[in-house]
C-alpha cells in the first residue's frame, strides 16, 4: 500500500495548516450540514471537518488512500466513505430527502477539475453552496467577464446556475507534491437564472456551440441554429464573437431557438 500522491489522478494534497484553516473558517461547517467531500486523499481537510459535523461523506477514487485516510480521521464512525469516481457519482443519493441541500467541497484533481465541475452542475438545484481548491487559470475562466481572454463556455454555462466568487489564492507550496501552477478558492452559490430562460438544456448546448470554435462569428457558429436575420432579431449583431456576449444574451440566442423550434398554438 502508498499514499504517496499519483499523477494519473492529478493528485497534490494539500498540508498547509494555514490555509487548511482558512478553508474551514471559509466554509464554517455547521453539525446538521449535508457535507460531501471530493477528493479527501489523506485527509488533511477531512480530519478538520469532522469535528464539526455529524456526518461527513467523502468521495475518494485511489483505494490506497482509504487506509491512511481512516487513520488521519481516528476511525471516526462519522466518516463516509465512498470509493468511486467522483466523474460519475449520483450526488443526488447523499441527499435523498427533497429539503436536503448539499455542501460540497474538496481540493479537486487538477486533471479532471474543468470535467468534473460540469457534471457538479447538473445537481445545482440540489446544492446548497461548493467550496473548491482549483488551478487559478480555471477559477479566473470561472469568473471571468464578457471580453476576456479568460471568458467561455465554462463562465457562461456556470452563471445560468449559480453566483461565483474567486475567494483567495493559494501557491504552490501548500501541496505535497507542489503543482506547477498557482491555485485558487472558489466559492459557487447556486440560485435561479437572472434572466428568462426557456430551456436550459438549449442554453447549455447552444453556448457549446457558440464557444466550439471561438474565432467564428455568431452567424458562422450558429448556421444550424439561427439564421443572421434571428440573431438581429434579439438585438444581438450576428458579426460579433461568442466571448464577447453577457450571459443574458445568449439566453436570448437559447430562447430564440425555443420559440422557432415549438409550434404555435392555436
């Protein structure tokens, strides 16, 4: 058995107490929290959840972790573990009761960081707030604006859902072994759309369409969905690019679509 961290689950855990207890006061876990941890690795964040709740989850996919992991944690009965990959996880099962609402949190894997936080979107309606530890590069693509380098399908599918915070940064001596890049906390809050929006599943494939390839218009990126004329019609110049668009604009290019695509009633 090793604990020691595995490249090919981009693993860097995290052992700066200082910064450990900054996430904590972060996050000021109450006993009656549904809290679900992802990634635990060794444990050095879990150990300090613990005491603070009654019932903590984690989510951990390198079984040669689990060991050391109970051992950090005393064997608490408190700790829940689950090994799986947190990419595929039904989180709605934590959280069977309908007033139950999730608090995730975790140091996530650098390598599936972008992956996994789409599919943590699809539970939103389930979740109360995520705390995570991410690649700073992927938090400022998070909270990015409208015109930036930064902005995309990430940003815009996120704000649809939820309101994101960059909290602080975190450099590459808090982990074991150091990542070669600066880190970040994010918070995310999830609450309903700021804007009308007809069908969300036609939001989120719409702005996958629009961000597909990024140097294209919006008339050449969105052929097969709206015509030049459509997009005009929305008060949107169908010659300006995907990364320059609000949010609530490409609702209206999703709304659009809705309303073409479904049949009049008469």
């Amino acid at each position: 058995m090793s604990s020691y961290a595995k490249k090919h689950f981009g693993q860097h855990f995290l052992h700066d107490p200082q910064v450990l207890e900054r996430i904590i006061r972060t996050v000021n876990p109450k006993p009656d929290d549904c809290l679900v941890e992802i990634g635990p690795g060794r444990g050095a964040l879990t150990r300090l959840l613990l005491p603070r709740v009654d019932r903590l989850i984690v989510v951990e996919i390198d079984r040669d972790v689990i060991a050391p992991l109970r051992a950090a944690c005393g064997n608490s009965p408190k700790l829940e573990i689950h090994l799986e990959d947190a990419l595929k996880v039904d989180y709605l099962r934590f959280a069977p009761a309908a007033e139950t609402r999730l608090r995730l949190i975790g140091n996530l894997p650098y390598n599936i960081s972008t992956p996994l936080l789409f599919h943590l979107l699809e539970y939103t309606s389930r979740v109360r707030d995520m705390h995570f530890m991410l690649q700073k590069e992927v938090v400022d693509r998070i909270c990015a604006e409208p015109g930036s380098d930064d902005y995309g399908r990430l940003t815009v599918t996120i704000a649809a859902r939820a309101e994101a915070a960059s909290l602080f940064e975190v450099g590459p001596h808090a982990f074991n072994p150091p990542p070669k890049v600066d880190s970040a906390v994010v918070r995310i809050t999830p609450r309903p759309a700021l804007f009308e929006l007809l069908d969300i599943g036609a939001y989120d494939r719409l702005v996958t369409a629009a961000f597909s390839q990024r140097r294209k218009t919006l008339s050449n990126g969105l052929k097969t969905w709206l015509s030049a004329a459509q997009i005009e019609s929305v008060g949107i110049e169908p010659g300006v690019r995907a990364e320059t668009l609000a949010p609530p604009e490409f609702a209206k290019l999703a709304n659009a679509w809705v309303r073409a695509k479904t049949p009049s009633i008469c």
